[in-house]
C-alpha cells in the first residue's frame, strides 16, 4: 500500500478504535451520583455520641430515700419499746391454764379462740379494730356508769340499756317510766360479785390502781352439731363480760354468714327480744351459762390485752413491709 493510500485510511480507523475503547474504560471506573454524595455527606453525625435520658432503673421520687430512713427510726423505736415478738407473761399464762385453742393468723385483724365443751364446739373471736376504733368521747357519763343513776330520766342516753343489761357493768338496777329505780335485795351485790359467778380459773379481784381498759367485742358462737349455733355478743371491759344479744339459728352456716346470700337470709330471720327486756334472772343464767364455758372475768382480762399485743406487732409488719416497698 503506498503512504496515501494509507494517510487517507488512518483517519477514519482512529475514530472507530477510540469508539470502540471508551465505553468500556469509562464504565470500569466506578461513578457516584450526586443524590449518593448528598445522602452521605447527611449522614456524618453533627452532635456529641451522649444521651440526656436517665437510667431506666433509677428512681424518680426525690423523697424515698429520707422516708425509707424515717421508718427504719419508728421501726427502731418500736422495738426498743417493747418485744413484739415474746408474748407477755399475762398473756402465756392464761393461753397455758386455759382450755382455749388460739388462732391468729398473721396480717388479720381477727383473732379466734376454740374449745370444746362437752358436745359444743365453742367460738370464741374479736378484732384488734376495736383499738383503732376507740372513740373515749362517745359516752359523756364516761367510765363510771353508775352515774346514770344520778341523772334524771330525761339524761340517760338512748342506747343505755335498762333492766339488768348491764348486768356486770353495773349492779343489776335501772329506771322505771316514773324514774323510780328497781332494785331487789340480791341485786344490791353485782353478778361479777357473787358468790355463784366467781371465776375459778381467773382472778377474783382485780387491780384497783389498774388503768380502764377500751371496750372490746367478743362474740361467741355455741355449737351443737345437727341442733344449731347460739350466738351471744358480748363487750369486755374492765374485766366485766357483758352481754348484748343472744341469737338462735337452726341452720349453724347463718351464725356466721360468709356469703350474701347467707347473710340476706339471717336478716329476714326472728333474732329475739333486746337482752335488756329479758327476766333479769334470765340474764344472770346466761351469764353463768357463758362463765362455765369459760367467756368470764379472766378472758375478759385478757382479750384487750392480746389486743394490744397483736395491734403492735401488725404494726410493726406493716412499717416493714411499706419500707420494704419503698426500698424495691
């Protein structure tokens, strides 16, 4: 081939070489578009790696830690007091001479004392809610009843009862409509006094520097199984038990209704007359009718006290168990 023939080809294999050749020298270098580059350069943290938010487990409250030391000190005080745990020496000795069986569970106000007697199951149960629930200003005669008998008939209360329904309170004497008062020769000695009533297994005489004890409710359920349950209510004060009403139920599950069904039975049942309009030789039998089964001066000694005992250990367990709370 001579020099022009080939001058003249040169130029048209030039173009088509580098036709050839640069799609793919360009396509092997990797390109990154413009949107790419934004997202990138968006992306390049412009803070502090830190968080401001609190610990998931710290506590939020600012005072828990001065209340948790608060009843750490009640609880440290209560029991320098006194021991909460031992049981006063009153208190384990009627448990031991006497023939009731103590139930308390702990952490309920209730407490249960049972027996047998003969073919009667005896019940025996109060709440340390009477401690709580003591209100000294709820009778203006205060403790000394007898001066209901100084008052005119128009200043005793409503809820005085009359006849001999404080039999054991006080002597068995009330006010007639005229404002006479009644009185038989046996009556002039109280029932706790008498011969025929003295406890055998309790004290005979009581204190007389001793403190007035609150008024406890003690209700006592009789038993006799297939014969039904006689309920007595009853309030111990001062050592004195005294009667407020007697019930009878044929069916012994309506004594001591747990259910509603149960309970809206009872009240549509006949419960008996006041205790306070019954023949006053009837109250005083039902007294020593209580008194053989063991519902007599000495538990009605004991029970405020137990009272008090198991008020201040509940309460003992529930500032440890509000600490405990606190602390969680």
């Amino acid at each position: 081939m001579s020099f022009r023939s080939f001058s003249r080809a040169l130029p048209r294999s030039v173009p088509r070489f580098a036709s050839s050749c640069a799609p793919r020298c360009i396509s092997s270098i990797p390109r990154t578009s413009l949107l790419q580059q934004s997202l990138k350069i968006a992306s390049i943290p412009r803070y502090a790696a830190f968080s401001t938010s609190r610990v998931a487990h710290e506590k939020e409250g600012q005072v828990d830690q001065e209340l948790s030391a608060k009843i750490q000190s009640e609880l440290d005080m209560e029991r320098d007091t006194r021991d909460s745990e031992k049981l006063p020496a009153s208190i384990s000795d009627y448990l031991d001479s006497s023939s009731f069986e103590l139930h308390d569970t702990p952490g309920h106000e209730e407490v249960v004392l049972t027996r047998k007697f003969g073919d009667e199951n005896v019940r025996v149960s109060f709440s340390i809610a009477d401690l709580n629930e003591m209100n000294p200003e709820e009778d203006p005669y205060g403790d000394d009843k007898a001066l209901y008998d100084e008052s005119s008939p128009n200043d005793i209360p409503e809820n005085a009862q009359s006849g001999g329904a404080n039999t054991k309170g006080t002597i068995n004497q009330g006010h007639t409509k005229d404002g006479n008062i009644n009185m038989a020769p046996e009556d002039r000695v109280a029932p706790a006094d008498r011969q025929e009533l003295v406890d055998d297994e309790g004290p005979s005489e009581r204190d007389p520097n001793a403190e007035p004890s609150f008024p406890a409710h003690i209700n006592v359920m009789i038993e006799k199984t297939g014969k039904g349950t006689l309920q007595i209510e009853t309030t111990a004060q001062d050592g004195e038990i005294v009667i407020d009403n007697v019930y009878y139920f044929a069916d012994a599950e309506l004594a001591d209704a747990q259910t509603a069904e149960l309970d809206w039975k009872r009240r549509n049942l006949y419960q008996g007359p006041p205790f306070g309009n019954l023949d006053e030789d009837l109250q005083v039998l039902l007294e020593r009718y209580l008194d053989e089964r063991g519902v007599n001066t000495a538990l009605a000694l004991w029970v405020p006290e137990y009272i008090d005992f198991k008020e201040q250990r509940e309460y003992l367990g529930w500032l440890a168990n509000v600490k405990t709370f606190v602390d969680a």
